[in-house]
C-alpha cells in the first residue's frame, strides 16, 4: 500500500514538471526586448523615461538557480521577467542596457 503511495506522489510530481517545461518550450511569445524606445517586456512597453531603476539578480531555490531581470518605474510599478535561457550573459545583458542610461543599480 505504501509502494501505491509513493508511486501516485512520483507519477502526480513527474506530470506535473512535464506539463511545466513543455508549456516553455512551447511559449514563442517575445518575453524580452530592449531597443532605443525602451524595454519591451512580458508585451507592455516601458519607456526609458519611465524607468527608475533595473536589477539582474540571482534567485537560488535548491538545485536550480534563476536570474530574473526587474524594471521599476519612477511610478513605482514593477515588471519582471526570467532571464536563465536568454543566450546572452547578465554581463551584457548590462552593457546593452547600459548603452541606454545608467538605470542598473
């Protein structure tokens, strides 16, 4: 009985990841992109002049660190979007945003 149990909790868990990593695989929606008019991110625009401040931080949760990029807005507003899969580094993820304005604090 307690075989039963196990296996139901392993199958319910080993579903449920399968579900996850399938849907962002299949998201081919844009999550992120940085041009002169500012940052497009998760489909609302944000314009550099309403921009306070950027963070890249590390989110460690087990085995599997994230990095997420925020955008804080002078309206206090905040828009975040997961960085780990990008193909570009934090590193120039900086320096691109960098060439902007000096919003990274």
């Amino acid at each position: 009985m307690e075989n039963k149990i196990i296996a139901i909790i392993l199958l319910i868990v080993g579903v449920a990841n399968s579900v996850y990593f399938i849907s962002r695989f299949a998201n081919n929606k844009i999550q992120l992109r940085i041009n002169s008019a500012g940052i497009l991110i998760e489909g609302k625009l944000v314009k550099w002049q309403q921009i306070e401040e950027i963070e890249i931080e590390n989110v460690s949760t087990g085995s599997s660190p994230s990095e997420f990029l925020t955008v804080l807005t002078k309206s206090m507003n905040d828009y975040s979007v997961e960085i780990t899969e990008l193909n570009i580094d934090a590193k120039k993820l900086k320096t691109i945003i960098n060439q902007f304005g000096s919003f990274i604090k």
